[in-house]
C-alpha cells in the first residue's frame, strides 16, 4: 500500500479510535428505541401483507 505524505499513523489510529467511540456512542444512545422500531417495522409489515395477521 502506498503511503501518502505528511500522514502520521499514529494519528490515523488516534482519530480510527475516537471516531470508533462516537459510532459506539451513537449505538448505545439509540438502544432504547430498538424495541419500538421492531414493532413499528412489525405493524408496517403485517398492514402491508395481505392475508397474514
């Protein structure tokens, strides 16, 4: 892999973690809402298909 200029990778895994940490954030924040998503795509699902439900 060719390396580019001026690029410092200890840098790179600097940023890699911390933008690991807001995706991990981010996930964490939005667990609570799981539950409900699963019913909302479940009621959209049964509207949707003729005969099931």
């Amino acid at each position: 892999m060719a390396r580019v200029g001026g690029r410092n990778p200890v840098m790179s895994w600097i940023a890699g973690i911390f933008c690991a940490g807001v995706i991990a954030a981010l996930l964490w924040l939005a667990l609570p809402m799981a539950p409900m998503l699963v019913g909302y795509v479940g009621d959209t699902l049964r509207a949707v298909s003729p005969g099931v439900g």
